[in-house]
C-alpha cells in the first residue's frame, strides 16, 4: 500500500505530512516528493537497503549513479571533499536549484550503490520549499532519481508518479505540479573548468554569467559524457523518456515546412492503422488532424515547453497512440532550448528526420 499525503506548496515543517515522510525515510523506506524540477524517489543514501530498493522499484540499470540531495550546505563536509573555488562559486550561485554538482565523495560517505561504485558523487541542493523541509526534517543525505519507472518521462505531477510506481513504494508527497520540469543540470568541476554532463535546469549561459570571465564551460553532446547516453553495449543505449508508441522528430529552419512535414507523414501513417499523434505547442495545434494532437507549451514562451513536455509524452500513452511525430523544440539549443532537445531526442527513438523542402 503506498500512502498518498497532500502538502501545502508553502513545505510548513510542521505539517504532519512532512513529519511521517520523514519518518518513513528513516526507516529506510522509499517516498517521492516534488522538487523544483521533477518528482524525486526518495531514499536514506547511506542505507544500502533502502538505496537498492530505489533500484528495483525503477527498474534501473544500477550502473546509474544517483544524485544526492541535502537542504543545507553543512551537510556537505560529510560527503565530499573540500569543493575547490569553482564549485563554491556555482553553489554560492545556485544553490538551493536546479544545479547538481558532481564533486569527489569521503569514502563511506554514502551507500556505494549510490555512486555506482565511483569515487565521485552528484550533490544538489532543490529549491522546491516541500523537498527543503522534508530533506531537514529526515536530517540524512536522501538519494532521489526521478521518479519514474525507468524509461518512462520523468514525473512532472504526483499523478505520474502514482501511475509508475503505485503499491511499489511507501508513499508520495503531493506538492502539486513542479516548476521547471525537466531535471537539473548536472556538472562536473575540472581542473577549473566546468562540465556539462546533462543539461537542465540552470542554462549554460547562466553558468558562464556566474563564473569569473575566462572558466571554460563545456556544454553539446560531446560533453555530457553523460552515463544516461554512454552506451551499455556496442549499439546499445539506455531506453529514455520514451513513450510507448515510436516517435520521430521532424527538423527543419522552416516551421511551415516543418507542419506539412509532420501531416503528410501522419496521414500515410493513418493510412496504414496506425493510431497517429502530434506533439506541438500552443501555436500551432489547430494546424494539425491526427488522433491525438497534444500542445506541451508556448512556442514563444521556451520556458512553458520544458515545463510541459513530459506530461505531454505521457499524455500520448494514456491516449494509446502508436505513431509519434514531434515538432523539434529546443533544436538550436539556446538557453532551456539545450535541456527540451536533450529529452526529446532521447524519447526520439525513431530518430530525426528532415523536413521537406519548403518548396515541395
Ligand atoms: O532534477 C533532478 O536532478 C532530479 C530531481 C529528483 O532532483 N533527479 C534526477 O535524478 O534527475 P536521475 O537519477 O534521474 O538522474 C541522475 C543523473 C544521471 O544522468 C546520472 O548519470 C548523473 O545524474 N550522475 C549522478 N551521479 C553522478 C556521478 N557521480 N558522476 C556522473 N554523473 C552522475
Ligand atoms: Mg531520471
């Protein structure tokens, strides 16, 4: 049985529902709880039990490392090394956010499952006032991945999280729908330099705004060497994001091409049984027929894209669709835009196609 408790946005410490969460976690039981970017699965990151239970109850690779979540900077002098002076400025800048900072472990700091047996360990301080206060109130480091069964799009409501993972875990903090909607941004502090290993929340430009004029911020697919998108096996990936049916993406300049693209793909694809949908945005639903057209946001507004676009993949499951397109949000990967392209193209697993000709 998994226990539903509904809080007040405001995270009052006092609030019963906090106090027997924080209970629950410390005894070692598995509760999710929103933070400021997705829904978390929450565990005693030093309880090896309780850590592996996130495991099974994901279905994840336990090759993934976790991230480590604390509500206050003092915790961190038990689980890492003294941070060099790059990574006190990014906590300085974006702690509590959606920021997690991937910095050298104290052996013995936290379950070895945690870090998947490396010596480093991804740290992040949320700012969700909910997640601060049940972080304070539980006291210990709380390991949380989304919480989604693995493969599905992170939860973004408590509704997603009971769908995944309802009779498997304790209970679900209920916090309401979560602001940014897609995870943090997670670095690494090299040398002076800083990583970005997936981008999220906190952009690359704000990264580089916070740090002295000359830090190097490495961001693009070359690197993010990424555990998620480091291949198991040759040829092989971890599933992400996805949704049940295939889903392409169409790309192009042109988003007059790009819709004519999308519909003359759809209407073969109808042709052939399929069960077709769109994802799109508000602007341009009305332009598209298919069984399901499901907008995730403001076109204008990339902010209101990432907050809605794993709700809307989950939308397609519930509808049943069985043929995907996408329009190609975030594909210049500007700003958030990095963040939206990164997720979409892992849900991509039919890959992306070019949109035709503007002219044809
Ligand atoms: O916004 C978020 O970060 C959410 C909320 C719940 O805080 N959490 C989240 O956790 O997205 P998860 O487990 O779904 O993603 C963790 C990411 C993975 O890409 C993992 O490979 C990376 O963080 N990571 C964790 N520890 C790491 C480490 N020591 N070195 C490199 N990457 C690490
Ligand atoms: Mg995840």
């Amino acid at each position: 049985m998994t226990q539903y408790w509904t809080v007040g946005s405001s995270g009052d410490p006092e609030q019963p529902a906090i106090r027997e969460a924080a209970a629950s976690l410390r005894r070692g039981e598995l509760v999710a709880f929103p933070t400021e970017t997705v829904y978390g699965l929450g565990a005693d990151a030093r309880n090896t039990a309780a850590v592996a239970a996130i495991f099974a109850a994901k279905g994840r690779p336990t090759d993934n490392p976790l991230i480590v979540h604390i509500a206050d900077r003092s915790q961190l002098d038990e689980l890492v090394e003294r941070p060099d002076e790059t990574a006190e400025r990014l906590m300085e800048a974006f702690w509590p956010g959606p920021l997690t900072i991937v910095l050298p472990a104290l052996p013995g700091a936290v379950s070895p499952l945690v870090t998947a047996g490396h010596a480093t360990v991804g740290v992040r301080m949320p700012a969700h006032p909910v997640a601060l206060s049940l972080l304070a109130a539980v006291g210990c480091p709380v390991a949380a991945p989304s919480a989604n069964r693995s493969g599905r799009p992170s939860p973004t409501q408590a509704a997603h999280v009971r769908a995944d993972l309802d009779g498997a875990i304790a209970g679900i903090v209920d916090g309401g729908a979560t602001g940014v909607g897609l995870e943090s941004t997670v670095v690494a502090v090299e040398s002076g330099a800083v990583r970005i290993l997936r981008p999220g929340g906190v952009t690359a430009e704000r990264l580089r705004a916070a740090l002295p004029a000359g830090t190097a911020v490495l961001a693009g697919e070359e690197a993010a060497a990424d555990a998620e998108a480091a291949p198991r096996a040759p040829g092989m990936k971890y599933r992400h994001y996805a949704p049940r049916g295939s889903l392409a993406i169409v790309r192009g300049d042109d988003a007059e091409a790009v819709i004519r693209t999308i519909q003359r793909r759809i209407d073969q694809a109808a042709l052939q049984g399929e069960r077709t949908g769109v994802l799109t945005c508000d602007e341009h639903a009305h332009r598209y027929r298919a069984d399901v057209v499901e907008a995730c946001g403001r076109l204008a507004e990339p902010d209101s894209i990432a907050r809605g676009l794993f709700a809307a993949l989950r939308r397609f499951d519930d509808e049943g669709a069985t043929f995907l397109l996408a329009e190609p949000f975030g594909q210049g990967e500007q700003g958030i835009g990095a963040a939206v392209w990164n997720r979409l193209r892992k849900a991509a697993e039919g890959g992306i196609v070019p949109a035709d000709f503007a002219g044809s």
